[in-house]
C-alpha cells in the first residue's frame, strides 16, 4: 500500500508540472494584463510600462517561461520552490495563500462533516422507508435545495437570520473588537459567523449525497446476499448496518475525495456572499487583476487538492472493499 | 417673591439654552466602516484605488487641508502640517513653513527632510510610483530628470521649498505639492527597488490623527487614535475598523443591521429604500465627482490598428460631428436619469463639473431628447430606410454598430439597454457586448471599440489635457481620438493661467466648444452615495470626500 501511495505521489509531479505549464501560458495569451488597474488619467502612465518591466512581463514569452522555471537568470523559479511574488499585493504568494486556505478549510470541512451526517443519515432513511410521505418529501426537497444556486440561497438566509431575525451575523468570520473577547467568547463568535456559510454549503452538497446514498442503498438491499443474510436468521438491524451500508457506501468513498476541490470551488461564491476571507476570494481577486504568481500559485494548491482527494478516494476504497485492495 | 422670582428666571434661562443645543463631542467608540475591496499597500507613494486612499488619509500627514467653497466652487488651502506659506520668484518658488510639534508614531519627529526623500522615492523609476506625473513641474537637469537639490530644497526641518520650471496655477502648485510623505528614517533603509515589498507597506509608520493597530487581509484594518495629532484639533473616535465585504448586498445588510456604520457606493433604490425603512440611518452624497459617457470613436479602428496607429481616417458613421449630435438627441438620457438615478443624478452636459461654478457654463444647455429632430439630421446626412425594413441605411450599409462596457456595472447595462431601445427606435441597430473590466481598460487604451460606455472622476482641477487633447498617441485617455486645434489651444491657456478666476472664462468657452463638437454623448453625473448611521455624528460628506473632516465625527452610545 505504501509503495502504491508512492508511486501515485511520484507520478503526479509531472502532472502538477503540466498544468502548472498550461496554466502559465493561458493566462498569459488570455486578454488584459496585470497593469491595468494602472491605466487611468489620474495615474502617470509610464507607471504601467515601469511596472512591466519589473515585473518581467515586456521579456519575450520563452524568456518569461525559463525564469519562471528558474533555468534562466536570476535562477529562483518554481523548480527551486519559488513560486514569487504576489504582483498586487507585493507579498510572497505562499503567505497570501497560508492565511486564506486556513479559513477556507474551516469552512469546507465544517461543511462536509455537514454534508455526510445530513446526507447519509437522510439517505438510508429514504431508502428504507422508500414511497412513504417522509420519503418523498426529502426527495423532493433534496432536488429542490439541489438545483438552488448557492447565492440566491445565501442570500435568503442572510435576509432571514441576519436582517430579520438577527440572530446571526451576515459576513466575516469575526465580530469587530473580537480580539477583546475572552477564548471561548471568540470560539462562540466564531461558530456563529460559521454557521451560515457552512449551511449555504453543507446542505447545498447534502441534497446530492442523499440521492446517491438512497439510490446506492435501494441497488444493495435489492442484492442476493442481502436476502440471504436475512434467511439465515440475521436480525434486521444487523442486515442493514452490517452488510448493506458498508457496501452502499463504496460509491460514497469516491464522492468525498471528488468533494475536496469542489468544495474549494464551491466556496468560490459563498465566500464573496459572507465575506468569509479563504481560497476563493484569493483566487477571484487575483484572476481579476491578472495576478499572473497567484493564480499560478492558486493552480498549483488546486491541483494538490485534486490529486489528494482522488489517492484518498483510492486508499479509503481498497481499505473499505477488500476485493480491490492492492498487493 | 423676588428671589422666586430671580430662581424660575435662572431655571428657564438655562432651560431655554439647553433647547437646541447639540451635545458635545466625547472621545471614545468604535466606527466601522465597509469596504467592497482591500487595502493594496498602505504607503501614500504605491497605494492605488479609492479603498486604499480611503485608509491612507487617516494615516499620513498632509501640508495643508483642503476646504471647498460651495459659492464659487473653488478649492481653499487651510493650514494643517505647514503652518503657512508662500510664493517667490513671480509663482516659481512655493515655500512652505512646517509645523514643530509633528511625530510619527514611532516617536521621531516629522520633518523637512521627511518630504523630500518622498518626492525622491516618488520620481524614482524603479519605486514606479502611479503619482510620479505630481512631478512633472519641477525643476529638471539637462537629461530631462529632476534635479531633486535644486527641485525641493530644505534648508532646515521645518522649510521646504519646491522650485518649479515654469510658473502656473497656483491651485495646482498647491495640489501637485500634497503628495503624502513616508518616514524618511525608515524608507532610508530600503532599496528603492524594494520599497514595493516593504513590510512598512504593511505595518505603516504614520503621523496623523490615526495610527496604524492591525491588518487581517481579506478582513480588517483597524486603525486606533492618535491623541497627539492636534491639527486642527485630536480626532474624538477612538477605533476606525475598515471590514472587507466584497458583496454590495451583504454590506447593505451590515448596515441596516447596525454591524456596519459607514457604506459607501449604495445603489439609489437602496438609498430610497433606507430613507423610507431605516430611521436610525441617513444617507449623505457626494455629488458632482463621477459622470458616464457613450463614447463615439473618431476615427476608423479597424484602418488605424492594420496600419499600426499610422493612417488616421474619420469613422464611417461617428467621424461625423451631425451624426454624434443626432445619436445624443435620439437618447432619452431625461429619462435614464429617471429611470435609475432618481434624484441622485443629472443629465451631464460636458465634462466639467456643476459643482465648479468659476468654470462651468451655465448657458449650455442640454441637447433636447428629441428622437423625431435626430431622425430628420441622420436623413439630412443621407442614412434612409431605403429598403423600408425599418433599418436606416445609407449606400447599401445598415446603420449598426456594437457598443462595449465592462461587466459588472448594473448602471453601465440599465444605461446599455436603453440606448439599445431608443436607437432601435429611430431605426439604428445596436449591438451590446460585455467585457470583463481589465480587458476593457486595455481595450479603451488601445482603441479597439467603436462605440464604448465608461465614466470619469474628475479631479479637483481641471485637466482636460488627457482626454481631449489631439495628440492621440501621447494622450492615450482620449480613446474617442477626438481632434480640435481649437480645444488644444483653449486647454493650454487656462492651464497657463495663474489663478484660478483667469482661468475661469476660458473654461466656460471651452465647455461650450466641447459641447457643441459632442465628441461622446454625455449622459449624466451620479452621486456616490454614502448611508450613515445616525450613531456616528457630524459627518461632513461632500464633493472633496465621503470622509472630510473625520476628527470631527463622534459616536455617544456604547453600543461599540
């Protein structure tokens, strides 16, 4: 297993080098530069020029591309690590980065926990109790929390519990003067700017897991051994926590290491919405003002992201199914 | 008796002063302020965007303050780090006299040589400081460079003397010499080619009646009182929190909701919406600063890019200065104001500003909304429907054309749509394409769109040198290309007048050349408009800021 988890991390550096690579010239060849923000009659306009030039962009495109690698002058591209600097916010694009993927993975963990406990727990119970009212209405409910687009459903809840209700706050992930609060009042304020965001996401996922476990676990207890289980005498909570969830679930292994990067897109729009300071913004900012280090940082940290949560996927599954375990 | 009634005389004396009477201002309390975006680098020589310059002046000195005088619409100069100051050598030298009393908040004092090293760091090429053009007046060496020792002189800390190549408005000598100024005993430190990663961009050193707490990108910047900063008087607040709220209608809800004090940018239904629903807020404009346009291009693009920007030939349909004029009458721009801008706009009739009154000509007059009168000039200047499809043509060309603007302006699309219509109306298709804002910029600069929407925010002087001056490739501003002798020469002596009051009259001609060229259909001037909530007291938004005069704002409950 080890050496199977080796093999796969060394096998996705050049796979990460590629997209890395393509990355770098798409955003290069896209329209718009990282200057434009300094066009503007008020602004001296050999500023865009000068910044060009320290920025290395009015270097020809191969050029760019060998210092940016670190094969050219002055030797400290991505190859030695050095993945530069941020051109906005003239900060090393790792710093920018450490800070917002911290808040998001608050977020998108939170959420998934969220996520699996509504959606399995809804899931079996659709299953097993498959026509009755409380069946279809989650199923009804679950395609209707299903195609709503995460913003119109953040907004609902802000106008809601925030301006309505007041119970909970609308944006950031703390108070104003929240520092002078004592650990547990800060952790308190914490969880109540969580709350929202970590709703707009978890539920939103929530209503597709309960269709895949409901689906997944009508095909498992419909299966011979199943029935088989039950002739033997095996009483029925057994039959089904035993024997039909552990194998209903195996398609729900591959959803949760899939649900890694989409979470992290996903928060893309739940963050603006509640101005919750992670991954998504970061990258949102930085394509906008064609922030050519950070989107490629961005890139580098997504891709990350994908290729662990499909090796997890991949593990968890050989653990959970003993017929594709590796030698 | 007497002495009752000398006591009720006393009592209803004190009662009857107390009517009225507005509460004192107390020190203390929180103000919060939203922000749709962050700070770039708190450092007044590289900050850019009106988000950074919100929370830069809070924090570095300026040499005077300025005032406006609503009666004439002229800038006045007040005393605030320069205590007064001067003119020498016929307008060539502007001596300025320092305060003594002034410290950064590290403790070392604010000097002369404070601003000279700024102005250094700000004609430095590597620093690429976007208001390096602040220095185009000064003294230069033979090589075309500044020549700093005989450009700003400083001759002890508490003199600095600016010498300027030639004399000009004294408005604007005052204005170019406002840059904001860095600690030189820091900034000494750094390379200049490093002064842009500087951790001082960061944690800012400052000198003003806030200093610098604490930076959470993406979150907060808190800024806490400066007692020592006396100039005019200590600010009474004693926490400034700027908080990032990127989404419009999250930082409404802040501020209805009481989290948020301070929101700048709301849209007029919201304005309208809080002053009908919200009694503990109000809503204060800043009027006059911002207007939009539907710019027309000169000449025709598309020869002017294959010839890379060598054969400059008039645009088959808005080279002509009648079809400009009948396209702006065809817009009902009455009713745009209405049906978005409500009282908080006006129809714009050039691009000097109302409030401007030495300047702006109050004899020109808006180009009527008349679709019927721009029908009869476009049949005038031969565009018929000929083939009755109810398309004008002219010499087997339809009149259509594609008119761009950014995405993500709702006031830009509302204004696209309707343009659309009212066109549509006199037969003209037009088409609307949305682009993503830095490739607009770069489009505008590069003169790639025949027929544009964008706006301007215009300076507190007047230059119009940018946008309307002939000399296309240099003024890459004036993305219409719009070429006038007349304009150029117009442009150059008011520019080259000494006060602002001679320049008054060239101004108002000026509008009316411009106006009547109709180079871009003006369509109107927008209010930025500010909702404020009532705990904060004596704001003073105006045409200079949403936050003149902050020292004088204070809070008196104890909610934060």
């Amino acid at each position: 297993m080890v050496s199977y988890i080796i093999q796969r991390i060394l096998g996705a550096v050049p796979l990460i080098f590629g997209l890395l690579t393509i990355t770098f010239f798409i955003i290069r060849l896209a329209p718009g530069d990282p200057t434009s923000m300094f066009i503007d009659p008020n602004i001296d306009p050999r500023t865009a020029e000068q910044l060009k030039e320290n920025f290395g962009l009015n270097d020809p495109l191969p050029i760019q591309y060998g210092k940016w690698l670190g094969v050219l002058p002055p030797f400290n591209g991505i190859i030695e690590g050095e993945f530069g600097v941020s051109f906005s916010k003239q900060r090393p694009v790792f710093e920018i980065i450490s800070d917002a993927l911290v808040n998001t993975l608050i977020l998108t963990s939170v959420a998934l926990l969220l996520d699996l406990l509504i959606g399995v727990t809804l899931g079996i119970y659709s299953a097993l109790h498959r026509g009755d009212q409380l069946d279809q209405a989650i199923t009804v409910g679950s395609l209707f929390i299903y195609s709503m687009p995460h913003f119109w459903l953040a907004l609902i809840l802000i106008l809601i519990f925030s301006l309505g209700l007041g119970w909970l706050p609308a944006s950031q992930m703390h108070s104003v003067n929240a520092e002078q609060l004592s650990i547990i009042e800060y952790f308190w304020d914490l969880i109540r700017h969580t709350v929202m965001p970590v709703c707009v996401l978890g539920i939103a996922s929530a209503a597709s897991t309960v269709r895949y476990v409901r689906s997944s676990m009508l095909e498992v207890i419909q299966q011979d051994y199943i029935r088989t289980a039950r002739a033997k005498g095996l009483n029925e909570r057994s039959v089904i926590w035993k024997h039909a969830l552990r194998n209903a679930l195996l398609p729900l292994i591959t959803i949760i290491g899939l649900s890694f990067p989409f979470l992290l897109s996903g928060a893309v729009i739940t963050e603006v919405i509640f101005a919750w300071p992670g991954m998504g913004r970061v990258t949102i900012d930085a394509i906008f003002s064609r922030d050519y280090p950070l989107i490629i940082a961005n890139t580098f940290v997504a891709g990350i992201v994908v290729i662990a949560g499909n090796l997890l996927a991949d593990v968890m599954y050989a653990v959970a199914d003993p017929r594709v375990r590796i030698k | 008796m007497k002495w009752i009634a000398a006591w009720t005389f006393t009592v209803a004396v004190l009662l009857l002063g107390s009517c009225g009477k507005t509460p004192l201002p107390v020190n203390g309390g929180t103000v919060v302020i939203a922000l749709s975006s962050d700070a770039d680098l708190l450092n007044p020589l590289l900050g850019t965007g009106s988000n950074t310059g919100a929370v830069i002046q809070f924090l570095f000195p300026d040499l005077t303050e300025q005032d406006f005088n609503p009666s004439d619409g002229t800038l006045r100069f007040t005393p605030s780090y320069a205590k007064s100051w001067e003119w020498k050598k016929e307008g060539l030298t502007l001596i300025y006299h320092l305060r003594t009393d002034a410290f950064w908040s590290d403790g070392i004092q604010v000097t002369s040589q404070d601003i000279k090293f700024s102005y250094q760091l700000y004609g430095d090429p590597k620093v690429a400081s976007p208001r390096s053009n602040y220095l185009n007046y000064l003294i230069k060496n033979n090589d075309g460079q500044i020549d700093f020792d005989r450009a700003i002189e400083t001759p002890d800390d508490s003199t600095v003397i600016f010498n300027f190549e030639s004399a000009y408005q004294k408005d604007q000598q005052l204005l170019h010499t406002q840059l904001g100024f860095v600690p030189a005993h820091l900034f000494q430190k750094i390379k200049a080619k490093d002064v842009r990663t500087a951790s001082s961009n960061w944690k800012p050193v400052s000198a003003k009646h806030y200093a610098f707490l604490s930076w959470v990108p993406k979150q907060e910047i808190v800024l806490v009182r400066n007692p020592r900063w006396v100039i005019p008087h200590a600010a009474y607040i004693d926490r400034l929190v700027f908080r990032i709220i990127p989404e419009m209608s999250t930082r409404l809800i802040e501020l209805k909701t009481g989290t948020a004090d301070i929101v700048e940018g709301l849209s007029p239904d919201d304005a309208v919406d809080i002053e009908k629903q919200d009694p503990h807020l109000r809503i204060e404009t800043q009027k006059y600063r911002r207007f939009e346009y539907v710019g027309w291009s000169h000449l025709d693009n598309e020869i002017y890019k294959k010839s890379k920007h060598k054969i400059v030939q008039p645009h088959p349909i808005f080279g002509n200065k009648q079809i400009r004029k009948a396209l702006t009458m065809a817009i009902r721009r009455d009713e745009l104001v209405e049906g978005w801008l409500g009282k908080y706009g006006q129809i714009c009739i050039g691009p000097i500003s109302p409030a401007f009154l030495w300047a702006y000509n109050d004899s020109v007059k808006p180009m009527p909304c008349d679709p019927e009168k721009a029908l009869f000039i476009l049949r005038q200047e031969g565009w018929i429907d000929h083939d009755g499809d109810g398309i004008l043509d002219k010499e087997g060309k339809k009149f259509e054309f594609t008119i761009t603007t950014n995405s993500g302006n709702p006031r830009r699309a509302f204004a696209l749509q309707k343009i659309q219509s009212d066109l549509k109306k006199i037969g003209i298709i037009c088409h609307a394409e949305w682009v993503e804002s830095s490739v607009f910029t770069n489009g505008l600069k590069n003169k790639e769109f025949e027929a544009f929407i964008t706006g301007h925010n215009v300076n507190m002087t007047i230059d119009l040198l940018p946008q309307y001056g002939s000399d296309i490739e240099r003024n890459t501003f004036n993305a219409v290309s719009y070429q006038s002798w007349k304009v150029d020469s117009l442009i150059h002596v008011a520019a080259s007048a000494i006060d602002v009051h001679h320049a008054g009259p060239v101004y108002k001609i000026l509008h009316r050349v411009i106006y009547e060229d109709q180079p871009v259909t003006y369509l109107y001037w927008y209010d930025n408009i500010v909702g404020i909530n009532n705990r904060v007291r004596d704001t003073h938004v105006n045409i200079l800021s949403p936050y003149y005069r902050y020292y004088d704002w204070y809070v008196q409950d104890s909610i934060r």
